[in-house]
C-alpha cells in the first residue's frame, strides 16, 4: 500500500533554495508533494485554492515577512525557514504560534533534519485537533465535568459547569468542591479522598449548589488518577432534577390510583345509605304531623345529607373507569364563563390575558369547569379582603430535555396567579394529596380533585408559591 504523502507549501522567493528542498525529496524518496511559492500573495493564493500539511515559511520576501502569512490564522502548522539568526525574531515568530524556527546554513545541511521535524509537526498538529475535539466533548457535554486536586481546589470545569452552577469562569476555578457539594466538608472530603484512592472510582447520589444557594440533585461519578507524579480527580455530575420530577409524579398517580380504588368503594355503599336516610327523612316529616320543631330537626338532617352528597360525588371522581367525556374547544371559552359566574359580587378583580391564536384542546368541559371552580375558591380563601387574579393563555412547545413530566409536543399552559396569602414551603408537596388541608373546615379534596381530572386529560399541574407574596397555579393540556 503506497504511503499517503504529505502535501507541503514551500513559501521561498529563492529558485537555489527551491530546488534544493525538490532535489532532496526526490534523492531520499520523501512522501511529499512540493507546491512553490514565491511570495505572500502567491502564498495566499495556493492556500485559497487547497489545504496543506505543514507550510515551509522563508522569513524575508519581497512583499512581506513570515508574520504576514502568521497572522491570517492558518490551520495549517507553520515551520519558519530562515537565514536570518536573530534570537528576538525567532521567539517573536513562536509567539504568533510558528511551530518550529530553523536556520538555514549554506551546505543545507538543515534539509537532514526536515523530515523528522515535518513528522514532529504533523503528529503535533494531530495531537492538538484530538485534544481540541475531546475539550469540545468535555465542553458541551450535557453534565458537569470537574477536575479537582486531592486537596478538593477545582483545576478545570467545563462550559456547562459555569452555565449551570451560574458562576464565571475565574470565580469557579478559584473555590473548593466543598463550595458546590456541600455534603463534602473539608474534613470527610480527606476521607473520601482515601476511599477513592482505594477503590480508584466511585459513583453516587448528592446534590450541588449554585451560587445563588439554590441546590439540586445529582449523581455523581469520580474517577481518581495519576499523570505523571500529579494527582487529578475527575468528577462528573448529572443533573437528575427532571427523574425526580418524574417520579414524585409517578408516586403521586400511583397514590391517587390506590386512594381510588379504596375511595370508589366507599363512595357507592355511602350513597346507598344516604338515599336510605333521605327516604326515612322525608317519611318522618310526612308522619311528623304538627310538630314544627320536629319537622326543623328532619329539614337540618336533610341538609347534612345533601352535604354529604356533594362529597361523595368528589369521592366518586377518584373511583377507576372514570375517563372524561372530551370536546374539542376554546378553553378561553370556558374559562370567561366559570370566571365570571365564581366571582361575580365578590371583591376580587379579574385580569384576563387571553391571546386570539390560542390553540384549541380536547377537554370533559363539565370537569375542567371543576378545576376552574377549585382554583378560583382557592385563590379568594387567600384573598379574604379581595385581591386580584390573574389568567394567562399561551401556546407553548414541551421539548424532551424539558423538566415536565410531560410527552413532547404542543401545549396551551394556562396560569393562574393570585396576589394573597401564599402557601408555605412545607406545604408545597403535599397541597395535591387526598385529604390534606390546612383549612379548618376544608376536605383536603378540592385540589386532589383539579390534579386527578388533569391527569386524566394528559395534562400536568405545577405551583409556586410563597408566603405573603401570592400563589400561582400553572396547567398544561395537550393540544387537540
């Protein structure tokens, strides 16, 4: 197999010298194909019309020095070639990143030492495009890559540790792995140090933090190494905030599952009393004769059961089988209406921001229309001296690396926001699980019941919320 040649640019206004280098080429049959040129236009001209292995550079022409040709920022590796001998020019020429200076002699005695500084160069060059390609890798790798010294200082990290840790680049390499992983004190990290050494990697689950405080969970892996007499441990850490939002979701709907199956249950052998107890009511008031304050007792029980009714038609939404009757609609539609009637003559004002392009979706109206209701009495429970609700519309796309529990695709998010009390932090969790509440009169059912008929249109439900500044309830429905 014939070896590949090498394609070599030989920048030289001298024909003595071009010819020598050709002569030599072709006595010791070198894998080269010379192409000539005899200035820096030409030179120019050869680069824009090919690519090269390595440019032979005289120093001097007529029209200009090496440094013109230096400076177009070649990818091509440079070797200066020169007469002259001047020291300053030579670390000048290595500066502007000329990879080897060779002085000529007037015997060529330098052409023996071409081939093997041509070879030097070219694997040189090589080196460095798989270094540029592996710090390309490392930089935009979809987690955080560390480097850390067995004291814990932070000697490299890449692009995305910057962008997701939200420091710079000098604040980041000037901190310890304590600063960002809190977990690792300065003491257990010498421990940890020693156990890794041991085992020479290690892989776990811990969280970082950010600047700004804010923490979040990864797993991280850690490898520990020797180059040369130094010591590096590399660390790499996966953001996994979008698997545990997916499975606290998962546990939520496996809960509600099971609390549905036990509640439906409950909820048919409850009705079948209550419409029991309603016929024994009706019966006693119709043989109660006269007496008023019997018949008052007998209307007070009625009243209890008609209660207890409206709760187990809420029981009976978590009971298995119940799918939506779905239409496809304009949800502003529907929204408007429920708004509308839920707060008419109260002191809460409405901010309505309803774009007209919003996409249609497919939704059980009468269920999405509980959803609304729930919100709403929520949002006025937190406003008790009136406030103001806000409703936004908007289309929006759910892409795969999205922190939703949610398919790709297309959303309409519908947000509600109110300016009240606000739900503390503790809470949070929790605000979406059966019977829980932090009303005293409250059935903890009101927002379980919003979470399961949003579930059961392939939606997801969020909220954030803080104490004294207001909640805000988010919604995304598929588009139909």
């Amino acid at each position: 197999m014939e070896k590949k040649k090498y394609q070599i640019l030989l920048v030289e206004d001298n024909k003595f010298d071009q010819l020598a280098l050709k002569r030599f080429v072709e006595k010791n049959n070198l894998p080269y194909e010379i192409e000539t040129a005899s200035s820096i236009s030409e030179c120019k001209e050869a680069l824009n019309s090919k690519t090269f292995d390595v440019i032979l550079q005289d120093f001097q022409l007529k029209d200009g020095t090496a440094f013109d040709v230096l400076n177009l920022n070649l990818k091509e590796p440079v070797i200066i070639i020169t007469g002259l001998g001047n020291e300053e020019i030579a670390v000048n020429c290595m500066k502007a990143n000329a990879y080897d200076y060779i002085i000529k002699d007037p015997e060529s005695n330098y052409l023996k030492l071409l081939p093997s500084i041509i070879e030097n160069v070219i694997q040189r060059k090589k080196v460095e495009e798989q270094l540029k390609l592996i710090k390309h890798s490392i930089d935009n790798a979809s987690e955080s890559i560390i480097w850390l010294s067995p004291s814990g200082e932070i000697i490299f990290a890449n692009k995305y540790s910057f962008k997701e840790l939200g420091y710079s680049e000098k604040e980041l390499l000037t901190t310890k792995w304590h600063n960002i992983c809190p977990e690792f004190t300065e003491e257990k990290f010498k421990g940890f140090v020693n156990t890794l050494k041991r085992k020479g990697h290690l892989s776990f689950e811990s969280s970082y933090r950010k600047k700004d405080g804010e923490t979040y969970p990864v797993n991280i892996h850690v490898d520990y190494q020797i180059f040369g007499k130094k010591e590096v441990i590399f660390v790499s850490a996966h953001n996994i905030t979008e698997q545990k939002n997916i499975e606290q979701e998962r546990q939520k709907i496996q809960k509600l599952e099971s609390i549905a199956i036990l509640t439906g249950g409950i909820a048919n052998n409850f009705e079948k009393f209550l419409k029991d107890i309603t016929l024994n009511v009706k019966l006693a008031i119709t043989k109660s004769g006269n007496n008023e304050e019997l018949i008052n007792i007998l209307k007070e029980v009625q009243e209890t059961v008609n209660l207890a009714k409206d709760l187990t038609k809420k029981l009976s939404t978590f009971a298995s089988g119940g799918a939506p009757n779905k239409e496809i609609t304009k949800i502003s539609e529907i929204i408007k209406e429920e708004t509308e009637s839920n707060l008419r003559g109260s002191t809460v004002k409405l901010l309505y921001n309803f774009p007209e392009d919003i996409w249609k979706v497919s939704v059980d109206k009468n269920q999405f229309r509980q959803v609304i209701n729930n919100l709403l009495n929520n949002a006025k429970e937190a406003m008790p001296e009136g406030g103001i609700i806000k409703i936004n519309l908007e289309n929006t796309t759910v892409e795969k690396d999205s922190n939703l529990p949610l398919k790709e695709g297309k959303y309409v998010k519908i947000t509600i926001k109110d300016n009240g009390l606000g739900i503390a932090k503790k809470h949070l969790p929790r605000i979406f699980e059966p019977y829980f509440t932090t009303k005293q009169k409250g059935s903890g059912l009101g927002l379980s019941l919003v979470y399961s008929i949003i579930q059961k249109h392939d939606g997801y439900i969020g909220v954030d919320s803080k104490l004294g500044e207001g909640t805000t309830f988010y919604i995304y429905l598929p588009v139909a």
